[in-house]
C-alpha cells in the first residue's frame, strides 16, 4: 500500500494492524480520488472509521488543507500517526481515537479542535466495516449534523450488496461506482 499521488506519491504505508481492519485498494482510493480531484485541493477533510489513515493521506498528499483521523482502535490509530509522520503530513493531520458516534457528538459542538479541523468538511470518507447494518443511519446523522459544507461530498466506501438511497436528506446522489465486491458512493450535499 502506498500514497498514489501528490505530494507524498509512492510513500509506503503501514498496513492495517489487525484482521479487523480493511485498507482501501489503490484502485478504489484512485478511484475516489480522480472523481474528486477538482474538490481536493484546500479541502477540510473528516475521515470516519480511518483504519490505517490512507484515504485522508492521499487527500492530504493532494493538497487538502486539513484531515481529522477518527478510528476506535488504539493500535490503528498508531498507525495512522506513524503514516503521516512517514509521509510528512503530520502537521495537517489530527488524530481521534474514538468512536464515529462519540466524535460525531464532539463535532457537533465543536469543542477543543483547532480552527482548521473545525467543521463543516468539504469532503468526509466514510469507510466501515462492511456489512454494518448502522452505516446509513450515521450517513443520515451526518446529513443533518451541519458538518457537511455547502456542496461538500460523502463518500461511502462499502459492499456491493449494499443499496444507498439516493436522497438521504441533504445529501443527493452523485454517482455510484463498482469495483469488484466494493462500491463508492459519493453524494453532494445541497443544504
């Protein structure tokens, strides 16, 4: 695994540190990445379910302004900071060891993070576990939570077997793509 372009292009990665944890293909990180290459650049950027940190590392390599890393696992969020040190992206990166509920609450109300990694979020990567029967309900949540700047996206990594709506409140379809057993789905957000 690696950076796929930008400024950290062909730096390793750590991989994932545990059976639990599922690092994003370059093929589909390239993916997301190339449908989103106009929106990147001066991006803020939220990365829910982080795992190894490599989606919010290549929107960084790519000029995103800021990321904030949010994973529950201790040894994953070890190795998100080990990969933005290698990569040299620690400055614009922070990391959240806590649950994507209780850092969704935490945005909310935007308590103890500096401006940069204040919401709304241009862009927020959302790549959990795959089958997990909560995933659209947090989808819906951040929706209607304001984190999500005018014309921001969403992107959902997921399974294939897996049906998003293509309305979920704000947020309205903007493609859906297959790769294999996983898709991307990438809504806009109209509010």
């Amino acid at each position: 695994m690696r950076v796929i372009a930008g400024s950290a292009r062909g730096v390793p990665l750590k991989g994932p540190p545990g059976p639990g944890t599922r690092a994003t293909s370059d093929k589909v990180r390239g993916a997301i990445f190339d449908a989103l290459a106009a929106e990147v650049p001066e991006a803020r950027v939220l990365d829910l379910y982080a795992g190894t940190g490599a989606l919010g590392i290549e929107a960084l390599s790519r000029d995103a302004a800021a990321c904030l890393f949010v994973e529950k696992s201790a040894a994953a969020c070890r190795v998100i900071e080990a990969n933005v040190r290698t990569t040299r992206l620690a400055e614009r990166g922070k990391v959240w060891a806590t649950s994507v509920s209780a850092a969704l609450e935490r945005l909310e109300t935007a308590r103890g993070l500096p401006t940069a990694f204040q919401p709304p979020y241009d862009i927020i990567l959302l790549d959990p576990p795959y089958g997990d029967p909560t995933i659209l309900g947090v989808v819906q949540r951040v929706s209607r939570s304001g984190l999500v700047a005018r014309g921001g996206f969403v992107v959902l990594e997921h399974g294939k077997r897996l049906l998003p709506a293509p309305q979920l409140g704000a947020l309205s379809l903007w493609r859906t793509r297959l790769y294999g057993d996983t898709a991307v789905t990438i809504w806009q957000y109209q509010g």
